[in-house]
C-alpha cells in the first residue's frame, strides 16, 4: 500500500478546480451588476459576461499550476515508511477540433504512460460520448506530454481553449 502525498502544485491545482470558479463569480457578479446599475446595462448580460472571464481567468491560473507540474514527490511505502522518490506520472494529451466533439477546441490531460492506457480511460471516463463512429474515439489528435508541452497551442490555447479536465 502507498501514501501518495500530493505536491503543492496538485493541491493548488485541486483547490482552484474545486473553489475558484464559484469564490469569484459571487464576488465579480456584485462588482460588475454595481458597475451595470449605474450604467444602465443589462444584467443578464453582464451575468454571462462575468462567468466567462472567471472561465478564461481559471483557465490561465490552471496553465500557469500546470507548468510546475513534474516536480519530484516523496511516496511512503507500507508500514517500515520507506522513503523514494520518484516524478509525477505522465501524462497523454487529446484535443478537440472546433465542432462535432465531445467539446469545441482545447484539450483535455489523461494521467497514463502511454496512447492504448490512455484510450481506455478516455472510453470509461465519457462512456458513449468517446465514440464518434463505431471504431472511432471521439478526439481530434493524441500527443505525449513532451510532444504536446511542446506545441504552440498548449501555450496559446486550441481555438480559443485550453485544458478541460484532467482524467485520472
């Protein structure tokens, strides 16, 4: 059995995921409808207007987490607590062209060592959606970490779009 202790990216990264979305729309939504009473705008357009820029901020600050990621960390293995370290796992990564796919540009990040690991996850993870065609998978293109940490669009987005999720 292993204790896998998270590194301070992950847990960053894992509190972002889980608090950050709805912290900053409830504080940008009683900023921007103060700022749309006095200028007469309408507030439901200001609603969606604030959900996308926290979306777009959220994306950013998880681009930026994301850069730390592949640091050492330390597991603890069974009860004599034996120290080792090791790198965090690899990662595959799909993208999405900029219609008829599970989503419209971007990409998603698949914890695995390599391309046939990573397609059986992405099958269970979205069940019936990760088939296109029978035979099939619902993706535009698969790339390795290195390959894809090296693309342009993994610095500047894909259509518009960067990291969805992440598949464990």
């Amino acid at each position: 059995m292993s204790e896998h202790l998270i590194t301070p990216a992950e847990d960053l990264h894992e509190w972002i995921v889980d608090n950050f979305t709805d912290l900053a729309i409830d504080d940008a939504t009683v900023i921007a409808r103060q700022f749309a009473k006095e200028n007469g705008w309408d507030i439901v357009d200001v609603d969606f207007m604030v959900e996308e820029i926290v979306e777009k901020l959220q994306e950013g600050i998880l681009n930026v987490v994301e850069m730390y990621e592949g640091k050492e960390v330390v597991e603890i293995y069974g009860d004599n607590k034996t120290v080792e370290l090791s790198t965090v796992p690899n990662y595959i990564y799909f993208t999405f062209g900029s219609r008829d796919q599970i989503y419209e540009g971007g990409w998603i990040k698949i914890r695995a060592d390599n391309l046939p690991e990573a397609q059986k996850k992405f099958i269970k993870h979205y069940g019936d959606k990760a088939w296109k065609h029978e035979g099939i998978l619902n993706y535009c293109s698969d790339y390795s970490q290195q390959q894809y940490e090296e693309e342009e669009m993994f610095r500047e987005g894909n259509f518009g779009k960067f990291c969805h999720e992440e598949v464990k």
